[in-house]
C-alpha cells in the first residue's frame, strides 16, 4: 500500500537529515576529487586555517594592549574600536569568500534532480534539506571563523585592567554575536545576489553565472589584500552606508560602556591628559556609531528574508535533468521579461 504524502516540516525527522547530511557532503565532495581522497581532511584543513588566522589576528592586533605601561580604559576602549570594526569586515568578506566558492552548490542543480527525482519524496522536502545544509555550512564556517577571536581578543584587551568576571564574559560573548552577526550577513549577501539574478535571468543565469562567480571572486579578494585601506576609507565615509559599522554600532551599544565603566588607575600627568583626550575621542566616535546599532539586526533579518524568499521563488519546480533539458519546449519563467 502507498503512504499517503506528508508536507514538509521545519523540524527534520530521520529522512530530513538523511538528506540535509547529503546535501552537506555535497559542498565538500565533487567531481575534481578522486573517489579515494578524503575529502574531509580538506575540510578539516579549511576550519584549521579560520581557526588559526583568528588566533593569529587576535594575538597581533592585541599586543599594543599588553605592552601598554600604564593601560587606562578610555585609551584601550578607543584603541578597541578600530579592532572591533577590522573583525568584523574580515568576517564579513572571508564568509562572503565561502559563499563565493560554494557558488554552484548553493542551489538545487540537476544532478539532485537526477538522483532524487526517482525517489517518492516530496519537493518540499528535498529544497528544505538543501536550505538547512546551506545553514549549517553558513553558522559553522563562522563559528570557525570567529571563535578563538571571541575569546582571545577581548581576554587579552582588558588582561592588564580591572574587570571582574562577569564583564569580561559578557566582551567574550558580544564579540561573538556580533561577528557570527557579521559573518551571516556576509554570507547571506552572496546568496542574495546569486538567487535574486537568478530568479530575474531565469535560463540566461547560466550565462553569466561563472562570470559573476568570478568577478565577486577577484573583488572579495582585493578587498581582503587592501582592507586597512579600505577601512580607512570606509571611516571617512556616510557610516550609514557602510555594514561593517553597523555591526560595530551594534558591539558598542552592547559592550562598549563595560571597559569605560572601569575604575583607572592612578596615572602619570602626561598619561592623564592622553586618557582625557582618549575619552574625548571615543565619545565622539560612539555617539557616531551608536545610533547605527538598529542597522545591524534589520540589515540581516532583511538579507537573510530576501535570500530564503528568492530561493524558495527558483525552487518552485526541481531543475530538469542535463539529459532532458533539450525535450523541454518552454524556458523556466523568470521574474524579468
């Protein structure tokens, strides 16, 4: 007897993970690698190399810190900004980078078709499976990314002040979301572009998509090599027109006042009056980033509700098969005539 069909869940039984583990092993596993290579061992390579340019990068940018005489914190929260800002756009572009180059398998493509097609399984089920392995590529190339930071970088920070537990906890666990935050957003942008062109070319994508793929990879890439400068620039800018501090608004309106709310030591006179000039300084730059904190949760909510809206638009039918394609008559419609 035939099981009557059920509709899919967001909840995944056994056969939604089955299929979501699929879908995962797809972004790792494909035809440039042999079937005797471990493609987990590359993977693992990949998380090794995030995991260790965070530790690297944490413990680089915070030596200014631990060799700081007389460590004050208005001049430890001014330096932190800028620290705060140089995290959160790496992870912004390094997320952005391995979206880029999981280009082709963001999306349902025929050989999903081909191989689960025959299967009695509902579509619902199948496009649900390949969007929860999207996410957990997403939320654990981040995590990667941005944990040994968390935990280093705000350590280190205030290693020479005044802090008791509890605030530094809540640093470590600030810079966290707000990376992970940055990183998604980075990611999701990707997806944006790519199902938003795609919905709008419709057949003609196919066109332009190796093209595209490779444009996004050479500006990602330039925009990594010549990020100080891009900082730089990006500082001088409408900082409402720049998402980087948005996110850096967001660690302010949560973390910032945790380090200028520390008691200072007893400083030398000429050190005074630089912590005078240093809390002038970091004033100014909050009450500039500070009001940009709303940006940062609405510019990702919006990313990722315009990314999963466009993709489940392109998953409406499952692709044909490359074997079939030249029996079909009509192309697939597109949103752009």
């Amino acid at each position: 007897n035939k099981q009557p069909a059920t509709s899919p869940t967001w909840w995944p039984d056994v056969r939604d993970r089955l299929l979501t583990e699929h879908f995962r092993r797809r972004f790792v596993e494909n035809d440039l690698l042999s079937p005797e290579a471990d493609s987990h061992s590359a993977l693992a390579m990949v998380c090794g190399g995030l995991l260790t340019l965070g530790l690297f990068l944490s413990v680089l940018i915070s030596m200014k810190f631990l060799f700081m005489p007389f460590q004050s914190p208005a001049r430890t929260a001014a330096l932190a900004v800028d620290d705060r800002v140089l995290f959160i756009t790496l992870s912004m572009i390094v997320m952005a980078l391995v979206a880029v180059t999981t280009w082709d398998a963001l999306s349902l493509d025929p050989r999903d078709t081909a191989i689960l097609g025959p299967l009695p399984i509902e579509r619902g089920v199948i496009v649900l499976a390949k969007l929860r392995a999207v996410a957990v590529l997403a939320v654990g190339f981040s995590l990667a990314l941005s944990s040994l930071s968390s935990v280093f970088h705000p350590t280190l920070m205030v290693a020479k002040l005044t802090i008791g537990v509890v605030p530094a906890l809540a640093l470590i666990a600030v810079h966290l979301l707000v990376t992970l935050a940055a990183g998604l957003f980075g990611f999701a942008a990707v997806v944006v572009i790519r199902e938003v062109l795609r919905a709008a070319l419709g057949a003609r994508f196919a066109r332009v998509s190796a093209l595209l793929q490779s444009a996004l990879i050479v500006a990602l890439v330039a925009g990594l090599l010549l990020l100080p400068a891009v900082l730089s620039r990006a500082a001088r800018t409408e900082s409402r027109l720049v998402p980087p501090l948005w996110f850096a608004g967001l660690q302010e309106q949560l973390a910032g006042k945790l380090v200028m709310s520390m008691t200072p030591q007893r400083l030398p006179r000429l050190v005074a009056r630089q912590e005078e000039g240093a809390a002038v300084r970091y004033r100014e730059t909050a009450a500039r980033l500070r009001p940009l904190a709303w940006r940062a949760p609405a510019g990702l909510a919006l990313m990722i509700a315009v990314a999963v809206a466009a993709y489940f638009w392109n998953s409406r039918e499952l692709p044909l098969p490359l074997v079939g394609q030249r029996r079909r008559r009509h192309p697939p419609r597109r949103l752009l005539a």
